[in-house]
C-alpha cells in the first residue's frame, strides 16, 4: 500500500495534518508551528495511506546557494520501510540541479540516515529553557532598545540574512505576524545593534532568531522578552556561543537537549555565525 502513495508538495491547509503526524511520531507541534513550516518559503513534501499524513520532509532554499531541511517525520506505524530516505532523497532532488549547500539540525534517531547521505557534523545546537521567572529581568533597561515594528522589519530582515548568510524574507513576514514579542536595539546613530523575535507555541515562549553585535546585547533582549511572558521560555543556542550559553545559565536557564548541526555539500556554514545567538527553529537552519 505504501509503496503505490505518490509524494506529494503539502500545502498551508495540510498544517492540521502535519500536526496529526507530528504527534504520531511523538513530537509537540502547535497549529501555528505547523502553519510556519508551511508557509515560510519552502516546499514540504509529504506521502498519505488512504488519507492519513505517514511522513513528510521539507527544504527551504534561501537562495541559489544555500537551503535547509527540516520537518523529517515517519509515523511510527510506518517506520523501518524506507520512507525516511525516500522524503529526505526528495528534497535533495529540489537542490541538486545547483551547487546548493543544504543544511539540518538532526535528532538521534535522524542522525544515521543523514550521515549516509553525506552530511558531515559541523556544530551543535544546544536547547535551553527556564521554567521560573528570574526577578532580576524585570528590572533591565538597556538603551536604544524598542518594540519591533513592522517599519523594522526590512532591517531585521538584512540584519538576519548577514548572520544567516542567506536571504529569509518569507520567514520573517510569518514570524512576524505569529509574533509575541520582539525587540530591536539601535544606537545613537539609529543603525540596528541587535534583534530579537519570540512566539508562543502553547505554555512556551521560544525566542529567535536571535542576533546581536554584543553578547551583552543579546542577554538583554532575551531578558526583556522573558520577562514579560508568564511561563517557560526556550531558545536554540549554537555551539559555538558558550559565553552567551553561561550567562544564560547563570539567570536560571538550564540545557535540555544538545542536537548536531550538519552539512552537505560545504565544510562551514555561511554567514556571519558569531553575531547569530539563537536560531528561529530546527528546520530553518
């Protein structure tokens, strides 16, 4: 039966089924995650059984240069039958006509298929959260900081794709209108020092993209967002920011989870990486 289903490109009403099968596989989705992978400029792919959503994967491609993959999914039901491979070799197919770099963030059970396919481990990404409110953020004032505004988005959006190395236009504009929070930080010049965007996805608040010339910056616009959200807060952290992670530490975050960035293709990741202190989700790279 599997094997007859066509592959097929899922579209933005597919998010309840995408979210069906995100709890198959046992992970947590939201309607408006959902809704994000769909409509941020990618192309999921997914493969249905009398109807029913059994697996999906999804590439975004920023520009001729540079994509990732994200949203590897096998209902259970279904795994150990090669439908993994067969998503994943899928999108690859989108990107192999150019000299593309894809990049992912893989889960343990991911991590072997990704390495047979040529993936190499460039970094990690290391999950923090903190449950409790910290009494100390609601006192921080850092200058130059104010509300985002969808006036600062074209500059969030340049200052993204430095950090990035890659244009992310279509991601922003559905961040920003999922958006529970977001800061920019500017400086007496008004040129933009820092950004920072937050959403909901059910009790959490995750934070990011996160990018900043400073870590000093960076904390204090996570500590502004934490602070006005009643309830966990999560964001992404690159491996390679471990003085921003200890500071992170210290107001009460804790490490949750620790996933390795990969790469195909490429040796290094683009972008100016150093000024990138969280990142939007998994699947964006």
């Amino acid at each position: 039966m599997v094997g007859h289903s066509q592959v097929e490109r899922l579209k933005p009403e597919d998010a309840l089924a995408l979210q069906a099968l995100a709890e198959a596989v046992g992970w947590r989705f939201h309607p408006e995650q959902a809704h994000l992978l769909l409509s941020a400029g990618g192309t999921v792919f997914g493969q249905r059984v009398q109807g029913r959503l059994i697996a999906s994967a999804g590439i975004y491609t920023y520009d001729t240069s540079f994509s990732s993959l994200g949203v590897v999914m096998v209902d259970r039901a279904f795994q150990r039958r090669g439908l993994g491979r067969r998503m994943v070799e899928r999108c690859l197919t989108e990107v192999a006509k150019t000299d593309t770099k894809v990049t992912l963030v893989a889960t343990s059970e991911g991590f072997p298929l990704y390495a047979s396919l040529g993936f190499q481990t460039v970094g990690q990404v290391y999950r923090y959260q903190r449950d409790r409110a910290d009494s100390d953020d609601a006192l921080q004032h850092y200058a130059g900081m104010s509300k985002m505004t969808r006036a600062d988005l074209a500059e969030v959006i340049r200052m993204d794709d430095v950090a990035f190395g890659a244009p992310r236009s279509a991601l922003f504009h559905t961040l920003f209108s999922q958006m529970q929070d977001g800061y920019v930080v500017r400086d007496a010049t008004g040129a933009l020092q820092g950004m920072g965007i937050a959403v909901c996805r059910g009790a959490c608040l995750l934070i990011g993209p996160l990018v900043a010339k400073t870590n000093t910056t960076a904390l204090a616009l996570v500590q502004r967002m934490a602070a006005a959200f009643d309830g966990p807060v999560r964001l992404d952290v690159p491996s390679h920011q471990i003085a921003f992670a200890n500071q992170l530490a210290s107001h009460g975050f804790q490490e949750q989870r620790v996933s390795p960035v990969m790469l195909l293709g490429g040796s290094k990741l683009p972008g100016q990486r150093d000024v990138m202190f969280a990142i939007a989700d998994p699947a964006f790279g």
